[in-house]
C-alpha cells in the first residue's frame, strides 16, 4: 500500500513539474512575442511619426502587454523552480 502511495505521489509531482514547465515555456513565447511586437512599432514610429495620441496610446498598451507577458513567465518560471525543489 506505502509503495502504491509512493507511486502516486510521484506521478502527481511529475505531472505537476510537466504542466508548469509547458505554462512557462508557453509564456515565455508571449514574452518574446510582446518583445517583437513593441521593437516593430518602434521601427515603424521612427519611419511615421504621428503626432496623433492614438498611436502613443496604442504604443502604450502593447508595452504594457508586454509587461504583463514577461511577469506571466517569471511567474511560471518560479513555480517550475519550487516544484523542481529550487528556492
């Protein structure tokens, strides 16, 4: 019965260790994706520049999307680290 335990708590740490590194690779893309996107607007803010308070707003929006992706990872890579045993 002990040995059956062990084995089920393994298999549930396991799923757990696989299920977080696929939410922190998954987050990792967005980060680097909001990354891409925010460099592109800044390429093409230098070769248009609008004065318009759209185009900062919309600028705005997407650095902090890109924000929020790159806090999503750290969070994802944190609790990677805490079930693999790493402080």
């Amino acid at each position: 019965m002990a040995e059956l335990g062990v084995t089920l708590t393994k298999a549930k740490v396991s799923a757990g260790v696989k299920t977080s590194y696929l939410e922190m690779e998954r987050s990792r893309a967005l980060s680097e994706l909001s990354r891409r996107m925010v460099g592109a607007s800044q390429v093409v803010n230098a070769s248009y520049q609008e004065n318009g308070s759209e185009a900062k707003e919309a600028r705005a929006n997407m650095e902090a999307e890109m924000f929020r992706a790159e806090r999503a990872y750290r969070e994802a890579y944190g609790r990677l680290k805490e079930l693999m045993g790493e402080h």
